[in-house]
C-alpha cells in the first residue's frame, strides 16, 4: 500500500499537511533495512531493540509490538494500527518533543471470527540517544534546580499541546511515557498506542471507541499534566508559589467535564513559564 496522506481528511474532515509521507507499511522487511541489536525496552504492548539503517548506519528504535486495536479514520483507504496513524498525523509536528516514526513494516495480519484483526508490526522509530525516563531522571535528581524543574514542565505541556493541535489525544501522559535526554535537558513524549482522535461528536463516529470529544481530552490531558507538575515540584522546592496554585486549580474531578477551568494553553501562558 503506498497510500499518501496529502489532502487526506482527519477525523474533524480538515486536510492532513501535504509534506506528510506515507502512510502505509514500508515494502519488504525490517531485516533488509536495518540491523535490529539488543532489546533496550519492554512492555506490556511490545519490546523495543536498538537498529542500524544498512545504508548509512543511523541508529533508530525498533519496535516490535502486536497492535490490537486498528484505527479507522475517514479519508484513509483501509483500517490502520492505532499507533503507527497517531505517530503518523504527528511526524510533520513542529514540536520537537514528540518522538518520531520514520516508517513501518507490517509482519503478519490475523483475523478472527468476531470481526477483529490483530496486525503484528515493526516500527522504526527516532532514537533520543542517552536517556531515562522522567520517572528515572526524578529519582537521580531528588534536588532540582529550578531552572531544571521549569524546562522540564514547560517541555512537556508543549508536547502534549502539540498533540492538541492536532487533533490526537495521548490520553497515556506519565513519567514513564516521557524521556529526558541531557545534556542539553530535553524530553520526548513517547507510547501513543493509547492515543485517541478528538471529535466533536463522538456517539455519532462510525467508531466511538477510537475518538474521544474536545472536552474529555482537555480534562484527561490537564489531569495528566497536573499530576506531573506536581510530581516535579516535589523534587524541586523552588518552583513559585503562584504557579502551583495555579496548577493545582487545573485539576477536575474524573468525569466532571463541567469542572474544567483552565487549558493546556493558560498553562503555557503563566508568567514563570512565558518569562
């Protein structure tokens, strides 16, 4: 399949950026591209190694995982892995803290009499080089500067306000999901296997269970986001008083979609993170 994703229709019918590649499978199989070396990662959805590109010897992450739910989105000529189209609408991001797919192989297809399919892929994906999740880097670092501390909340509420934009929810934002690399300190969202599309209408998608509407990702993403924030400040004890009030305003209980009080975006737009 070489299906491209110009002026292809997201879930909210506006066009897909023209510059966006592919978003098919790759022809062939990872073993001709790459030289797949030891495993660095695992979970619950799939393992990841480390690969070589034949061709040039680029180092990327290759992950092996069973997709078990497919994405059907509008404009797009066949079900897909959920993940490899969430990581596919964000490639052409400008943000530069969502980890990146740069292709992906399909390795087997399997279909069962309830109407499922389980497609079992490969994905290619950037490798950040030297990093540990924040959960890791916290634990190393009970003390932080607040320098430190303010990168770091201000990276990854651009990650998930990238996300936003464009229509994809992570709804999966912990500090196991998001890697920091230092130096120079940045992050990477990683894991979008959760990610669900926003649409404003979901009871009326043809797959209810695949899009979630604008307020229920706003609330999940604050509530995340919050939860972070908060997990930071305990390991730095100068962040502004000011601003964790603030963000301790953010937060709403579950299922309260009336309660939301602030966006992604007023975080961002807090003197101690604009400044």
């Amino acid at each position: 399949m070489e299906q491209s994703m110009s002026n292809v229709p997201g879930p909210s019918g506006r066009s897909s950026p023209s510059s966006t590649p592919r978003i098919g499978p790759s022809p062939g199989s990872v073993e001709e591209k790459y030289d797949v070396r030891e495993k660095i990662g695992e979970g619950s959805f799939g393992d990841v190694y480390v690969g070589y590109r034949k061709s040039d010897r680029k180092r990327f992450a290759i992950k092996m995982t069973d997709s078990r739910y497919d994405s059907d989105v509008p404009g797009y000529p066949e079900e897909l892995p959920k993940e490899v189209v969430m990581m596919t609408i964000l490639r052409d991001s400008p943000c530069r803290f969502l980890i990146k797919l740069q292709e992906w192989f399909l390795v087997k297809e399997e279909k069962f009499p309830d109407g499922r399919t389980i497609k079992s892929i490969v994905m290619v994906i950037e490798h950040p080089g030297l990093c540990r999740t924040l959960a890791e880097f916290l634990k190393e670092h009970p003390h932080l500067e607040r320098r430190d501390a303010r990168t770091l909340i201000q990276q990854i509420v651009k990650a998930a306000q990238a996300c936003t934009r464009k229509e994809i929810c992570h709804f999966d934002i912990h500090d196991h999901n998001i890697l920091v690399i230092s130096p120079p300190l940045h992050i990477k969202l990683i894991d979008f296997g959760c990610g669900l599309h926003i649409f404003h209408d979901p009871e009326n998608h043809p797959r209810p269970d695949t899009v979630i509407s604008p307020e229920r990702a706003e609330k999940r993403t604050m509530n995340q986001l919050v939860t972070i924030v908060q997990d930071i400040a305990r390991h730095c004890s100068s962040i502004p008083t000011g601003f964790m009030e603030f963000i301790a305003a953010c937060w709403s209980p579950q299922y309260v979609v009336e309660e939301i009080q602030h966006t992604v975006d007023e975080i961002l737009d807090q003197p101690w993170l604009r400044n």
